[in-house]
C-alpha cells in the first residue's frame, strides 16, 4: 500500500503565531471545559428528570443522548473538510451560537421526539465546537516542537469540565429543575463560548496566503496519500478499540463495582477518579515523550489498561484492589485526545489535518456510541468477567495497532520539515 512521497509546500509560519496561538489555546481551553460540561456532562444529571417529565423510560432518554453521538460522527469528515478550507473561527462561533439556541429549545421540549430532534442537533453543533475543530485549529499554529504543550493545554483544563459542570447541574436541577436549569447552562454556555470563539480563534497567515486552488490540489493530494497508508489504518484500529474500551468502562464501571460487592456511593467516587486520571496521563504522555518515542508510550499505557482491566475481576473485591485496579486502567483514560492529533500531525502534517482527523474521528465516535451496547448484551448473558475481558482484549489491540508500521516512513513530505 506504500507509495512515493507526495511532496506538499508547507511554508515556515513566522512568529506572530507564537504570540497568538498561545491565547487561542487558553480561549479554546476555556470553551472545551464550557462546551464539555454543558454539552455532555450535564445529561447524566438531567437524563432521570427529563424521563420523568416526560413519562418515559430512563432507557428511551439515553437513546436521545446515542443518537447525539451518532450526529457528530456522521458530521466529523464534514467538518474537517470546512476546517481545512476555512478555519475554524466562522464554524466554531456559529456551532456555538446554535448550541446555546438548542439548549433553550431543550428546556422546552414536551415529547420524546421533540427531544431525539433536539438532541440530534447538539450532536451536529458538538462537531461544530468541541476537540476535533479545537485539535485542527491548535494544530495549525503550533509546530511539531510545541504542538504536544499546546494540545495538552487544551486538554488539561477540559479534563476537569466533568468535576465542575456535574455538580453544577446537579445543584440547579435542584434548585430550580431541570428546565430552568437548562436555561442557566445555556447563558453560560452563550456567553463563554461565543465571544471566544468570534474573538480569539483566527487562520494563521500562512494559511490564509495560499492561492484557492493550490491549498485544494495540496489538501486533495494529502488525504489521498493518508487514506492509502497502511499506518493510517492501524492508527484507526488502534484508536477505534481504545475508544470502544473507554466508553464501555465509563457505562459499566460502577455496575462492575457494586456487583462486586462495593456500595453505590464508594462506587461511584471511584469511578469519578476516571476523569482525575485523564488529566494525570495526559500530563504523563506530554513529559515522557520528550525522550521516548510517542508510540512506545502510548502503546505500553494502552497495555497497562489491558493488564488493569483483566486484573480487575480478581482484586476488586476489596476497596485497596478496586482502587488500584481502577487507577491503573485511568491512567489511560484521556491520552488518545491528545495522541491521535500529535500522531496525525507528525505523519501527514497540518496541510489536510482536519480532514484526516474526521476520517478518524468517524468510525471511533461509532465505537464509542455502540460499545456500551454491546458491553450491556455481554454482561446480561455472563456477567461482568466477560466485559471486561472483552476491554482487555480492546486495550491490547490498541497497544499493537499503535506500534505497527510506526517507523515506516511518511507518505507525505513537506519542503520545510519542521511543518511535518
């Protein structure tokens, strides 16, 4: 499947990036964390309320929330075409003024189809404003060199959204319940995200100085080469059963526990360190990367996940077991947001990097949308011990697909390499 090199003019960005794209990283750091919150975390919190309301089953309201992620996997490729073309200042203002509108709209639904419509439209916007269009535009202005810092900005901030914007929901729903409470994160959410985004994210210029039809030849002929990358696809592997294995930990952790014998509330306190652990491995990842290669550290996290995971049935039935067990497989919780763009960039540049990152993006949100399904058919037929030997399994086809073809060279390469 390897070809020649296909040789892309990426020119040397000068220094007004270093100015600038730092404050785009602490705009978006601050919109991720907003966005996060109110977009995703929140439902968990509203999602027994909204039944209730509206007389339906707990089960028929989480559809809603599946079909949402259904939404922005069909929107990533979409979008990174735009991405690729534009920018993402005009998307990522536009998705959040339509975010906050589709809030107010949810406050004020009163059937269930009112609220899959609803919900539909939240997944659209969440492409429009959350980390893949977040990723393309960091990516843009940061070299290789300061990409990793950049990108773990981003992400260490967004990595508490769950800590604050749970509780903040949980107290408004309340307070007030949970259709004034919509209203509330919709006001914040608008005036966050909005003048932010308007304000703060821009093209570079060296992106902005190229001729129409050269960036599409350019961006055409990039995709191409990525897409007939044998890494390419062992990357998609790799990312697709990571994801698959986070999301069905994050559904069925605390069920794992308390089968266990744990209670509900030590079991979801433990399971809460999941969000804390992300931040910690992404923090691990950007440091040790600076003297091992990346894949080496991605692929021995992910390993530990699988050894963590499988270990899991056999130590949880103390809390010092569970504990343990559950910080190790943490660990690994949230590095893919920040490999998968650092990997993507270092092979195939940033000329069609949002385009390449949808492709991704793609079949890992549908694994992530179905896995917890399928954890849930596993676990109604054998228990949990078949759960989560099938995340085990995930985890460790994740660590192997990092690692295949990783020295292979680069179908693409630039005529400035620091832009590779």
């Amino acid at each position: 499947m390897s070809s020649a090199p296909v040789a892309v003019a990426d020119p040397r960005v000068g220094d007004h990036r270093r100015f600038h794209g730092w404050r785009i990283v602490a705009a978006l750091a601050v919109t991720q964390t907003v966005g996060y919150g109110v977009l995703y975390y929140s439902f968990a919190v509203l999602l027994r309320p909204i039944a209730a309301t509206l007389h339906v089953s707990t089960a028929a309201v989480t559809g809603a929330m599946t079909c949402s992620v259904l939404a922005g996997a069909i929107m990533a490729v979409p979008v990174g075409r735009w991405l690729d073309r534009h920018g993402g200042r005009a998307l990522m203002t536009v998705g959040s003024l339509a975010a906050t509108g589709l809030l107010v709209t949810w406050s004020q639904v009163q059937q269930v189809w009112q609220l899959y419509a609803v919900l539909f439209g939240i997944g659209v916007t969440g492409a429009m404003v959350l980390y893949e269009p977040a990723f393309a535009v960091v990516v843009s202005w940061f070299d290789p060199a300061r990409r990793s810092r950049a990108l773990l900005g981003v992400t260490l901030v967004a990595g508490f959204a769950s800590a604050i914007f749970l509780p903040l929901a949980g107290l408004l729903v309340d307070r007030y319940g949970w259709r004034t409470a919509l209203l509330v994160l919709a006001a914040v959410h608008g005036a966050v995200t909005v003048p932010l985004h308007a304000l703060v994210v821009r093209t570079p210029s060296h992106l902005t100085t190229r001729g129409p039809q050269r960036s599409a030849t350019g961006r055409t002929t990039v995709v191409r080469a990525a897409l007939a990358d044998a890494r390419f696809w062992a990357m998609a592997v790799a990312f697709v059963a990571h994801g698959a294995a986070m999301s069905a930990m994050t559904f069925h952790l605390v069920g794992l526990l308390t089968d266990a014998g744990h209670p509900t509330t030590f079991a979801a306190t433990v399971a809460g360190l999941l969000g804390v652990l992300s931040v910690t491995g992404r923090i691990v990842l950007t440091g040790a990367q600076r003297r091992i290669r990346i894949t080496t550290v991605v692929a021995a996290i992910f390993a530990v996940q699988a050894a963590a995971a499988l270990s899991l049935p056999l130590i949880d039935g103390n809390r010092a077991g569970a504990v343990v067990g559950v910080v190790a497989f943490g660990l690994g919780f949230g590095i893919a947001s920040v490999a998968a763009p650092a990997l993507l960039a270092d092979r195939y540049g940033t000329v069609a990097y949002a385009t390449i990152a949808g492709s991704l993006a793609f079949p890992v949100t549908l694994a992530r949308a179905g896995a917890p399904l399928g954890a849930a058919a596993l676990q109604t037929s054998g228990g949990y011990r078949p759960v989560v030997i099938a995340i085990a399994a995930a985890c460790a086809v994740a660590a192997a697909g990092i690692v295949v073809r990783a020295a292979s060279p680069s179908p693409i390469s630039h005529a400035d390499s620091t832009d590779i």
